[in-house]
C-alpha cells in the first residue's frame, strides 16, 4: 500500500494517480489478456458483417408486379436503416483494428470507447425498432392511420424488409454487450471525475434542506 502510494507524484490528484497505476498494470503495452483482447476484436467484427448483410438485403429490396413499385427508398424508415448500417459497419471495423493492436490503456481511450459504442448502441437499436414498427404495420396494416395490408401483395419485400430489420436488431445486441464491455473496462480502471468542492456543497445543501 505504502509503494501504490509513492507511485502518485505530489501535488496530483488520487485520480491521475489511478490512472497511471492503471496503464503499468496493463503490461506495459498489452491491454488486458490476449485472449481477451482476441475475443473483444472478434465481437467488434461479427456486427460489421451482419451490418453489411442487413444493408445488402434492404438495397435490393424492390418488388415489381401489377400494383406497382415498391423500394426501400420509398420509405424512410428503411431508407436510415440503410444509412445506419453502413455507419456501424465501417465503426466496426475500424474499432475493431484498435483493439486488435496491444496497447496500453489510457484514459482518453477508454472514454472514447464508452461513448462512440453507447452513442452506435442507441442508434442501431433506433433503426432496428422503427423497420420492425414498419414492417409490422405492412403486414397488419392500420384502419386509423389508413395503412392497408402491403404484404399480401409485395409479399418478397416484406420478407426480405423482416429480415434485415432482424438482423439488425441482432446487431443492436452486439453493440449492447460491447458497451457492457468497454464501460466496465472505463469504471474498473478509472475514477469518474468530481468536481472540487463537490461533496462539501452536498453537505451544505443537506444541511440547509435539514433547517
């Protein structure tokens, strides 16, 4: 105990401290076990390629018969699936590059981990909700809204509409448990920041509210 504290240099605060001691721990460049670090990449991966099949499917999802045209651009719903996915499959992979290199961990790092995934999570899981509503209201359709049932005659694109808004809701999972990861790592291995003075006037504001 008396080494950790000769570690922290004086006049820093017990936050910077942690944080050094945090980056030695790592191995002096290896960010956690290799085995972690492989696994962490590949769950990076796998939601870049269901990105790119769930883009893929919608892009070429247009059904041409005797009622007309129907294309996933005719929808907006589908039409921000599309975007959304290219999106997260190019931050898949490149996210997926920086974890694969054996680096240590710093603090810039591991928030800027926590946020892009929270922020892709979000989004995602934004997409996949509003094409399944859609997808949903295709297939029942809305006497309120005045949504007839599409479905029993664009039959194929509705089912290929189904499964890229699934695969996407799959991919909303895989950002789920990336953020579990990368937020665990984050608050494991450094303090969250508090403002000076901070406790002092919560003492304050009890003590009032207590008068």
């Amino acid at each position: 105990m008396l080494a950790d504290q000769q570690r922290v240099a004086p006049g820093s605060s017990p936050m910077e401290g942690r944080s050094a001691m945090a980056e030695e721990e790592d191995g002096g460049g290896a960010d956690g076990s290799t085995g972690m670090r492989t696994a962490e990449t590949l769950l990076r991966l796998l939601p870049m390629g269901l990105c790119i099949v769930s883009l893929v499917v919608m892009l070429k999802n247009s059904q041409t018969n005797e009622f007309g045209t129907l294309s996933y651009s005719h929808l907006g719903a589908f039409s921000y699936l599309v975007n959304v996915n290219g999106i997260c499959a190019g931050y898949s992979l490149l996210s997926a590059v920086v974890a694969a290199v054996p680096r240590p961990t710093t603090m810039s790092r591991a928030w800027a981990f926590f946020f892009l995934d929270q922020i892709l999570t979000y989004v995602i899981l934004a997409a996949g909700a509003v094409s399944t509503e859609v997808v949903f209201l295709a297939y029942k359709g809305d006497v309120d809204i005045t949504w007839g049932e599409v479905c029993g005659s664009f039959g194929g694109f509705c089912r290929r509409a189904a499964a890229s808004a699934a695969i996407t809701i799959v991919v909303a999972l895989c950002y789920a448990a990336l953020s579990l990861i990368s937020s665990y790592r984050l608050f494991s291995k450094f303090d969250a920041p508090v403002g000076h003075g901070g406790s002092k006037g919560i003492e304050i504001g009890v003590s009032s509210f207590r008068r």
